[in-house]
C-alpha cells in the first residue's frame, strides 16, 4: 500500500470523525489531536475504524508515536502486512 | 410537553416514534422533541395504546402541553366510550402525558408592539420578575414579555411557572419536585423534521450560552461551593488497564473514563451523602447512582447525560454505555431519562491538558468531581521517591447539603478504589 | 342592637387637636401653650378656641409676631423644665424660626454631649388647597423630615390629631406635628376614651394586593378615595398611611411592596428632594427584587402655589391623577 493510500485512509477516518475539519492541511509534523481537537473517545474511534480499514492493530502502548501525519505514516507502512 | 431542563419553556415536537393503537410500555421511546438546546427522544412513563396523538411535528408547544393520550389497560377505547355519557370517565382512566392542559402558545403571550428579533441586546424584565426566574430557573431569554416595550414582568415569568409547575406535578410519587437536570449545553442540531425555516446557527449558539448562563449562574448564586482535592497516585489503575486492554480487540478496548466512572459510583456507595440533590431547602439523597458525564461537542460547548446506575456495570458494560451514550450525545439523540436523573456530575478534562478541574455543581445536585490530566509526577512513598502516573480528583460541593469531611471521606474512598482496580 | 357606635362620637380634626391639648393641659401643669393669636383670638384656624378662658393667660399665651422669637423662648422653657406647645400659624412662616429649629432645637442633645433634652413640641397648620397662595400653602413637612434631631409627625386621622400629642409630650426631644389646614374641618370618629397613640409607626389604612399608595396627611384621603373607585374595577389597592416621616417606619411599607410588588407614593410635597424621593429610594435600596414596576410618584407640582382655584387644585395631587397612574402602573402589561 502506497503512502498516499494510507494518508487517503487516514484522511477519510479523521473527516468522519472531525466532520467539520480538514486533515488534508494538516502539517506533516503538526500534532493531530491538538489540531482537530480528538479527545481520547475520539483517538479510539480512530484506532477502530484504522483497524478496520487497513487491518492493523496497534497496541495502546504505541499510541504515544502517532502523533503526527508522518509519524502515522512512517508507522503504518512498518505495520501494515 | 415535558420539561426537559428547568430553563425549558416550550419545545418543538420533531417527530412521533407511534401512532395511535400502537402499544407502548414504559422506556419506550415516542417522540422525538427539539428543544432550545438538542433533540431529545422522549420516554412513555406508562404501559398502554397510543389513542390520540394531539400535537403535530413542527408544532412548538410550551412545556406542560398535552401532546398525546396513551390508554392505560383497565380502560376503554374512547370510540368504545362515545356512547358513555360522561366523558369523566376517560379524564379520569386515561393517562395523559400531562396532567393539565396549557393554553396554547398564542393565548398566553400577547404580541408585543416589538417584534422578538428587535429586542437585541440586554433583556428587560422587572427585579421582581428576574427575581421570580432565578428562583424558578426559569431563562428570561427565553420570555416574551408582555409590558409595552416587551418589558417582562412577574406575570409574564409567572405563566412559565405554571407551565412548567404543571409538567413537574405529574412526575411519580416520590421524586423530588425540581427535576434535576443534566447541563445541557451542546450546540442544537438542526431539527430532522421539516420545521419551518433552519435557526441560524448564532440563535443555537445564543441559546446554549442562555441555557448554560441560567444554569451556572443559579448554581453560584445559591449554591455554597467548598472545594476539595487530592492527588491520587494511577499507576495500578493504568498497569490494570493497560493488561485488561491487552486483552481486548481494540473495538473492546476500555477507555481511562470508565475506572474513574465506576471508582466514583463505588466510593458514592460507601459516602452516598454526596449522591442526590438539594431542593426546598433539604438535602435529599438519592438511593439510585446516575453519574452526569460531561461529554464535549465538537460543534462546543457540552452536554452531561447520566450513565444510569454504573454501580450496577460489569466495566465492559459501562464502556458499552459510555460508548453509546457519547455516539447518542454526539448525534442529539438522547433519551428524556438521561437529560433528568443524573444525580451526580463526573467531568474529565484530562484529554486537554487540564491538571486540576474546580467545578460549577449543577443544581439541584450537591456534588461534582472533577479529574485532570495523568501527568508523571515525583512520589514519595515509604521513604522513596520515584516517578508515579498521578492524577488530581477534586470534589465540588454543596456546603449546605453536606460539610468537608463527608467529601474528605468521598475522595479517600475515591482513592482507595482506584488502588484496588481489579475490584472495579 | 349593638354597632359598636355607642361607644363612638363624632367631632372634628380640629377638636381633637384641641381636645388633646386640652387634655395635656390638664394632666400636666408643666405643659403652656403659646403662639400668634391663640389666646384671645382662638387661634388663626380656631384650634385652641376657649382654651384661654379654661387654663387663662398665663397657660394660653399670645406671643408678639417673631417666630424666631417664641420658638427661642419655647426652647428655653422646655430646657428649663417645661413642657411647651409652641404653634406657628403654617408651615411658610416657621422659616422664621429655622435658625431656632434646625441649629438650635435639633442640636442641643448633641451640641451638650447629651446632658440637654429639649421636649419641645412645635405645631404647625401646613398644605394647600384653601386659596391662601404661594406663601401660606406649601407643605414642607418633608422638607424638616431631612433634619436629624427632631420628629416629624404628619397626622391624618381624627384619631391621631387627638393621640399624637400627648405621646409627643412623653419624648424628651423636640417633636414636629404637622397638620393640615385642610383637615380641620374634617370630621370623624373617635371612641369616646380614645387617648394617645404610637408616633413610630405607619399604618395600612386600606388592605389590597395590586398596588401599594404611600400617603400621608391631607394627600391620604386622595388614595383612599382613589382606592376605593378602583376597587370597583377591580385593582386592589394597598393604602399606607406614613403618619410619621422622622423616623421612617419603613418595615411597614417595605412589607407592603413585598405583597403587591407596586408603589405609588402620593406625596403633596414638591417632588425634587422630596421625602416621596426618600420612600421611594429606600424601597429601592431594600426591596429591589420586590419590584415589579418602577415606583412612580405624584407629588405637588414644582410651582410656587398658584392663587386662582382651578390652577391650585391643579398643581397639588388629584384623586383622578392617582387612578390613571394606578391604572397604568397595574394593567399595562396585561
């Protein structure tokens, strides 16, 4: 799977979840859940729609290296199968 | 029309969920009705049949309207009872959702030579009647008044009184005669149904910002805070949350909130003086544990819809809960029960970086408990000092209703809980 | 069968006000009686009519036309131990005597770190209504109700012309007693062993749960009447009776307020520092969440009184003004 696949998911997650936003201008490095404003309800709902989508299951421990577009990115193209 | 928060003056109804011959029980859901702050799904206190639905969708009512007559078992039909010559007799056997009728909107309010939308700015209502609405909790933005300029006066804030006295007399026996109200504060979602023309989302905005002004505003003014905190040390609670995750899908997975909801709910157990309410100058504890969570909208503001009885909840059944009740809240839909028994507000700010929360109680209850962020913090312990994932609980109080050491006792059992999380 | 009347008798303001001078007279041989004209001639509105021939010359005494004279005399016998009733002919003239008054009378207590009381009583005929013009018809009562060291009494009734005094006599400090020129000829009843009366507290002549009128003196009769023409339509009109307007008794009115959550006062004082401003401004100091309409006033209009009939009845305060503005002040909200 492409990077652009992966961002096209993440985007599509993130759009559902913060309707009103716009992720594709999110900075690579800019932090997600500061700037959509995620609570940990909606981290959640991330992580489950992530895993449905592209099958990955993170664990919580992991959770604290996806705070960004490209750590996301640069974690998903290790994880994904 | 009930009156689903104490500022609550009219509702709109959007939809009916039966119609007439329909057979309803009590939970049931029957109507869907948009109030100044979120569209509420509304609950038959009754089992019975549907006979008349009397007001229809789009139709804005004020709060104490008949708006359905639901047929209880032991009577008959009213075609059945067309003959009878008393008419008495389905008055009197016929449950109605509400016990008077109001007159309808028109007769009570006389047009003011002012148009509303004219009124901007500051409300003019008279000391007394402003005095009348804080002890009703009634929203004076909410009133058309009736003096020459749309001045409001005692009257006018006294006719949605008795609207509202007319709704709270027909709750069950028992229940304390001011309903306790979640804050109800989300941006209002445009209404699902065709009612005429789409508020603008400034007039959602100025209701919510009224909606919450009443509420807080009577909570400062009446009610006597005291506030207590306490660091409570979470590393057991987050090494057991962290393995029970482990165990889980992630569709499973338990959020932080739920150990915080269920250790409040067990410490309220054993200090049940912080659970209830204070109304007509008397404390009155509440048997059942509803917890008003404060759940955050992404449109802002925020809603505190209880998690009924979480006492009671396996933790995966309270993370269910949760879940549904956030997905519910987000989507205005939620249910009447959940907008009027919570007896206890639980609010987390620890996703925004918050460490510690002083909270506004929302009235009529008598406490709310507030948690911050877990932060690593220096800990010492037995002579030790080492690095411990610490979060502060604090408890807001009503000093009427009771004194600093009952919510000593409340936060050390809070404590006590989360040490033990297995016990959850 | 019994009414009750048997026990009743009819008179005059004006003989209670000598009825109870008489009767001081008689208790109490420290108490003389002196102003323009009261011996001989009976007093200017007849008010101590025969009292000379009763108590003769030395008791009733005629004093020369100097007000800032025989108060400074009355002064000085109620120091020496007397108990004087000094009468000015009406409230214009007394400001002759305001040195004496105000630096004066209500100062002593003070002034002598508390070792002299002056148990003074000054009566004056007050108020408009009898074509006497801009120099012998103005009510300033409340003007003196500004000053602290003395009382200021404003009787209504029958029953407080004849009860006030001797009440007014009993405080050792000086004590002012308004009356009326309009009300001598008024008459009432009174029970036959009516005696003194409190001089601290206002009264609720007239029960109603719309609207509180605050009165006093002549101007009271004017709400009463409006009161009851009201009634008929409908509106309820609680009517206070202040009787005293140094001290307040504002328990009385502010509990009144409470009930009806509306105030008129009726004030036959100018209305710019006036003590219907007073009224009204501690009502809004102490009952302002009572209110449910502002407190509105009709007081005399702030002209030197006119001389020609129809423009005097035009500037004091009117029974039809007090029904409009009641009217107003109850129904304009519906």
């Amino acid at each position: 799977m492409s990077e652009e696949q992966i961002k096209h998911v993440i985007f599509k997650i993130l759009r559902r979840i913060a309707p009103e936003s716009d992720p594709s201008r999110l900075a690579p490095d800019e932090n997600i859940r500061r700037a959509l404003d995620i609570d940990s309800f909606d981290a959640l709902n991330f992580f489950i729609h992530l895993h449905e989508e592209l099958g990955v299951n993170i664990p919580e421990s992991d959770y604290g290296q996806l705070n960004t577009l490209s750590e996301m990115l640069d974690y998903l193209s290790v994880h994904i199968g | 029309m009930p009156g689903l928060g104490a500022d609550m003056v009219t509702g709109a109804l959007v939809e009916w969920k039966v119609k007439p011959g329909d057979r309803v029980k009590r939970g049931d859901i029957i109507a869907v009705v948009d109030t100044d702050k979120a569209a509420i799904e509304i609950e038959v206190f009754e089992d019975g049949i549907v006979e008349d639905l009397r007001v229809q969708p789009g139709q804005t009512v004020p709060v104490g309207t008949v708006m359905a007559i639901i047929r209880t078992e032991a009577v008959p039909f009213a075609a059945e009872i067309a003959a009878a010559k008393e008419e008495k007799v389905l008055v009197e056997g016929t449950r109605k959702i509400m016990e008077i009728e109001a007159p309808p909107l028109a007769e009570v309010v006389i047009p003011s030579r002012q148009p509303l939308a004219g009124r901007a700015g500051r409300i003019k209502a008279s000391p007394y009647a402003r005095r009348l609405a804080a002890e009703h909790s009634i929203d004076l933005g909410a009133l058309r008044g009736t003096g020459p300029q749309g001045e409001i006066y005692a009257s006018d804030v006294e006719s949605a009184v008795s609207a509202a006295g007319q709704e709270s007399s027909k709750e069950a026996g028992g229940a304390p005669t001011e309903e306790p109200v979640p804050l109800v504060t989300k941006e209002k979602l445009p209404p699902t149904s065709p009612i005429a023309g789409k508020p603008a989302a400034t007039d959602y905005q100025a209701a919510i910002r009224r909606a919450i002004a009443a509420a807080m505003a009577r909570s400062n003014r009446e009610i006597p805070h005291y506030y207590l905190q306490t660091r409570i040390d979470m590393s057991r609670t987050l090494h057991w949350l962290e393995s029970e995750n482990l165990k889980r899908s992630i569709k499973e997975r338990i959020l932080l909130a739920v150990p915080l909801i269920k250790a409040v709910a067990l410490a309220l157990g054993e200090v049940p003086e912080l659970n209830g309410y204070w109304i007509d100058d008397r404390h009155q504890v509440q048997e059942s544990i509803n917890i008003g969570f404060a759940i955050s909208l992404r449109q802002g503001g925020l809603i505190t819809p209880a998690i009924l009885g979480p006492d009671l909840m396996s933790v995966d059944e309270l993370m269910e809960a949760l879940k549904d009740l956030i997905t519910r809240t987000r989507a205005g839909r939620l249910r009447s029960s959940e907008m009027t028994e919570a007896t206890i507000t639980v609010t987390s700010l620890g996703d925004f970086g918050v460490e510690t929360v002083y909270g506004v109680i929302y009235p009529p209850q008598v406490a709310l408990v507030g948690f911050g962020k877990v932060m690593e913090q220096p800990w010492a312990e037995n002579g030790l000092l080492g690095a411990r994932p610490v979060v502060t609980a604090t408890l807001a109080g009503d000093h009427r209703a009771t004194d600093g050491r009952r919510g000593a006792q409340f936060l050390d059992a809070l404590n006590r809980r989360l040490q033990e999380p297995s016990k959850l | 069968m019994s009414n009750g009347m048997e026990h009743m008798r009819k008179l005059t303001y004006r003989e209670a006000v000598r009825e109870a001078m008489r009767d001081a007279l008689r208790k109490d041989e420290r108490v003389f009686l002196m102003g323009e004209d009261v011996g001989r001639y009976g007093g200017c509105f007849a008010v101590s009519k025969g009292l000379i021939e009763e108590f003769g010359p030395e008791r009733i005494r005629d004093t020369p036309l100097c007000e800032s004279t025989f108060v400074g005399a009355g002064i000085g016998a109620a120091l020496g131990g007397m108990r004087p009733i000094v009468e000015i002919m009406t409230v214009n003239f007394s400001l002759l005597a305001a040195d004496q008054i105000l630096n004066n009378t209500a100062t002593y207590l003070h002034m002598s770190g508390g070792l002299f009381n002056v148990p003074l009583i000054i009566r004056m005929a007050t108020g408009g209504g009898r074509q006497l013009a801009a120099q012998h018809s103005h009510c300033l009562s409340g003007w003196y109700a500004h000053i602290p060291g003395i009382k200021v009494l404003t009787p209504a009734t029958v029953e407080d012309a004849r009860g006030m005094l001797w009440t007014a006599l009993d405080d050792p400090d000086p004590v002012l007693i308004f009356e009326n020129s309009g009300l001598y000829n008024m008459e009432g009843f009174l029970p036959i062993d009516a005696g003194p009366v409190d001089i601290d507290s206002a009264r609720v002549r007239r029960a109603g749960k719309d609207l509180t009128i605050i009165s006093y003196s002549a101007s009271l009769f004017k709400a009463l009447d409006a009161a009851e023409t009201l009634s008929k339509e409908g509106i309820e009109a609680e009517v206070i009776d202040l009787r005293t307007l140094r001290p307040l008794d504002e328990r009385t009115f502010l509990d009144s307020a409470a009930r009806t959550h509306r105030v008129l006062i009726v004030d036959e004082g100018w209305r710019s520092g006036s003590i219907s401003a007073e009224v009204s401004a501690r009502i809004m100091e102490k009952a302002f969440f009572e209110l449910d309409a502002a407190v509105e006033r009709i007081c005399s209009a702030e002209v030197p009184m006119p001389y020609a009939k129809h423009l005097e009845e035009a500037a004091l305060p009117r029974m039809e003004k007090i029904i409009e503005v009641v009217r107003k002040m109850v129904r304009s909200h519906g």
